[in-house]
C-alpha cells in the first residue's frame, strides 16, 4: 500500500467512463479532461489504426459512413461491453496515453465504469484491455454507482435513491442505498437502438437509406416520447433502396415518434421490473425521491414524462445528463483509498 502510495506520486490516475458512444476521461483534482467518441479508424482487414494510431475519437467520428474500402470505422464497443479486443486497447492506449503524457515513467491507477449486468468474462476482458493499454491497477466500479454520485443522489444514507442511466448500448436501472445496490436490472437497449429504429421506419416506410449519424441527427432535432405542443419536420437526404440514387424527404415528429416506441417501451419496462423488485420501505421512499435519469438517452424530449406516467413516480433530468457516470467515476478517483475494497481490481503484471 505504501509503495502504491508512493508510484502515485508520479503518475496521473484516472476515471474512464467507457462508453459504447462516448469515452469520457477525468483526472484527479482537474475532472473531466477529455470526451470523445468511441471510434478507431484502421486499414481493412487489419488491426493497424490510422495515422501513427491517432485515428481516434473525434478523428475517426467524421469518417463512420465516409470510408473509401480501404479504411473502416469501427466502435470496439457494442451495448456497452466490448466487442473487439484489440480495437479497444488501442483505444485505451491513446487516451491514456494523451491524458497521462508519454514522459511518464509509472503507469496511471485506472477506475473505469461498466454496465452491472455484464458477465465475469466481459469483466476481465475491460481490466485485460486497461492493463494491456498502459494501466498500473485497474479498479471496476458498477455505472448505476457512478451515475447516482455524479447525480449528487444521497446513495450513502439510509433512504432509497433511484437512478435510470440510459447510455448508447445498454440501460441501467438502480435503487441504491446504504452506498451498495438494492435492486437493479441492465438491458441492452439505449441510444443506438433509438438510431436504429429511425433507420429501419425510413427504409420500411420510404425505401430511403440513411447512416447512424444522419439517423442521429433526425432523433435530436425532432424526435420525442410524447406529443409536442408544437409538432416539427425536417428534410432527410439518404439513398433509395430501389433506384440506387441519392434521394431528400420530408419527415414528421409524430412519425419518429411513433418509430421509438418499441426501445422506449422497453425501458419503461426495465424501470417497472426495477421498481417490483425493490423492498417495500425502499419503494415507499421512491415517492418522495422521485427517480433520477441521465445518459444521453435522457435528453430524449418528454421521455422524463413519459416514464412519470408509467409509475406514477417523479422523474427528474439529472444536471448535464451526459457527463453523470464520468463525474461519479472521477469521485470514485478521488476517493480511492476509501472505495477501492469495494470496485473490482487487478493488478498489472510486470514482466
């Protein structure tokens, strides 16, 4: 432990909220120093990352959908866990290494976030990757944790607090109380499905093709969960499906709407399951507490409305939805010595 103390002095920790869209990286005392989205660039056919391995983030982002065929864009991450191995610790690798500097000679501590209702193999395939990538320790902490600290909930005392974290690939779902998790439930629905819902009503109802980032788009300017005061349009350029020729459409909110319906019904669901499973003394403080939500799921317009019907319960919007689970990791991070007994942890193995 002194020894570990010590090192700590010369390396910068860190607090990664590995996400299947955005990874987010926070530091000890500075917060969140880097948000980026999960996206490496590599030649085809190859594990080999473009420009020197900097093809990363924000970089790789601009080129989903946009490829020549000798470049591919992938997100290593699918609903929330990982699906390519060595995508991701090259991933890994460059944000830690552009967080941490190359002049550092003891490797960071590393706390990252991951859904709670991942299996024990995908457990050990984030701390493999973490290791691989240049960590010294790597510690695991449960996201509906992190999310209900970033939250500011009172998850440490003696009442029920309740968080919704409704992230790219996965939603979780949590009572927590007495700093431990009373009862949740995880799915592997979220943002993504949102797209791929826009995506699929568009080529069924319109014979027009369109990629996840234009699908988006059409979710953040016009999409809901309920009906909007005033209803909205927008053009949507794509490929026909039979000509084979770039086509522009006119879409409505109420059709989006009603194209979101199948993932949306399937949170409300996982929240309801949550809530049946809670002990009665934890349900009955829900009424009073209300439930929390946050991700970038959250931001959905009316979705806090819609779920407040469901149950019957409160729901508030977490302050900046997006950023919860990485705020909660960082305070994880800067209390580590406190909660490290209670995260998941491996040590690297020096040859």
């Amino acid at each position: 432990m002194f020894r570990d103390a010590i090192l700590g002095k010369f390396s910068t920790d860190m607090g990664i909220d590995l996400g299947t869209c955005n990874t987010l990286v926070c530091v000890r005392n500075e917060g969140i120093v880097l948000n980026e989205p999960s996206v490496v660039a590599v030649r085809k056919g190859t594990n080999i990352v473009l420009n020197n391995g900097s093809a990363v983030g924000e970089v790789a982002k601009e080129m989903l959908g946009k490829t020549p065929g000798s470049i591919t864009a992938i997100r290593p991450l699918k609903d929330g866990v990982i699906s390519d191995f060595e995508i991701t610790e090259a991933m890994l690798s460059y944000f830690i290494k552009k967080v941490h500097g190359r002049g550092r000679l003891v490797r960071p501590r590393v706390v990252i976030s991951i859904p709670s209702g991942i299996t024990e193999v995908e457990r050990r395939a984030v701390i493999d990757s973490a290791e691989r990538a240049g960590a010294r320790k790597v510690y695991l902490v449960d996201e509906p944790m992190a999310a209900g600290i970033g939250a500011g909930l009172p998850i440490t005392e003696p009442t029920a607090s309740m968080i919704v974290d409704i992230g790219g690939g996965t939603t979780e779902v949590a009572i927590m109380s007495l700093a431990d998790i009373s009862s949740c439930s995880s799915i592997r629905v979220g943002g993504d499905d949102f797209d791929e819902s826009i995506i699929s009503h568009l080529k069924r109802t319109y014979n027009l093709l369109i990629g996840e980032a234009r699908a988006e788009k059409v979710k953040i300017q016009i999409g809901s969960a309920a009906p909007l005061g005033e209803e909205m349009t927008m053009e949507v350029a794509g490929r026909d499906t039979i000509s084979g020729l770039p086509r522009k459409i006119v879409i409505t909110s109420e059709e989006i709407r009603e194209a979101l319906k199948e993932p949306i019904s399937q949170i409300i669901e996982c929240v309801t399951v949550t809530l049946e499973k809670a002990e009665p003394e934890l349900a009955a403080d829900l009424i009073d507490n209300g439930i929390h939500i946050c991700g970038g799921g959250a931001m959905l317009r009316s979705l806090d409305k819609v779920l407040s019907q469901a149950t019957g319960i409160s729901v508030t919007i977490a302050d900046d939805p997006l950023t919860c689970v990485a705020r909660g990791t960082n305070v994880y991070l800067e209390n580590l010595e406190q909660w490290k007994d209670t995260m998941d942890q491996a040590d690297y193995t020096w040859d």
